[in-house]
C-alpha cells in the first residue's frame, strides 16, 4: 500500500466517522439506541424475519439480538409472531410505531443531509454520487 493510500483511509475514515457523528446528532429525542436503532432499519429495509437472520445481519450474537428485540416488543416498536413453518422459531416485524419512528428518523437525517448538499455545486454533487457508489461497493465486497 503508498502512503497516498494510506494517507486516503486515514482521512475517509475519519471524514466518515465525523459525518457518522453529525448524523446520529438529529436524533434529538432519540427513542432508541443505536444498536435498537440499526435493528430497526434492517427489519424495514429487509422485512419479517427470524431473531437469528436478524441478529446475523446485524453482526451480533443471538443471546443480543434477543434482549434487544426483547426491548423494542417492550417499546411497541416490534411484534412477535410465531413462524408458520417451524414451531421453535419466531418472526419479527416491524409495528406500526416502529414504521413511523424509521420514518421519522430518516427524515431527520435526509433533511440535514439536504441542507448540506444544497449548498454544493454540480461538480461536487457528481463526485459524491461517485463516492456512495464506490464506498458502497467496498461494504458490498466485505460483507
């Protein structure tokens, strides 16, 4: 590895560390954790699913994953139903409250992020559409 390529994982690091941070900085009356947060997204990104899928999507260990959906049943952000196949399993899915606090995140963010961008010209936008892709495809290639 140059030290240029070094030098440009050092600083995308920490540029995406302190956008993570400006981020999670709209959550104002945050509801939620983090990790109860993240749970959340993929369960409406990737609907319904057993404890154990979600726990592996998540990368966590399945005894987390079920306290922490065990939390969100608690907070009405989750239901639990049995599964229709395999009686030692479960289903989760997203509440009708769990939707409207997804939703109501997002749109914090998304308004923040809309703000910042408005101000940029085309030539900086084309660059950061080029960034996602590839910063995407990185994720994509390591998971």
């Amino acid at each position: 590895m140059t030290t240029d390529t070094r030098a440009l994982a050092s600083d995308l690091s920490l540029a995406v560390v302190r956008l993570t941070r400006h981020l999670r900085g709209r959550r104002v009356d945050a509801q939620v954790s983090l990790t109860q947060l993240s749970a959340l997204a993929t369960l409406a990104r990737d609907g319904a699913m057993t404890p154990g899928n979600l726990a592996a999507r998540e990368k966590v260990q399945p005894p987390s994953m079920t306290r922490v959906i065990a939390s969100l049943v608690d907070l009405g952000l989750v239901e639990r139903a049995a599964h229709p196949t395999d009686g030692r399993q479960i289903i989760v899915t997203l509440s009708d409250a769990g939707h409207a606090l997804i939703a109501d995140e997002t749109h914090a963010r998304e308004a923040w992020m809309n703000e910042r961008l408005s101000g940029l010209d085309e030539d900086q936008l084309k660059t950061l559409r080029d960034a996602v892709g590839i910063i995407t495809a990185i994720v994509a290639d390591s998971e």
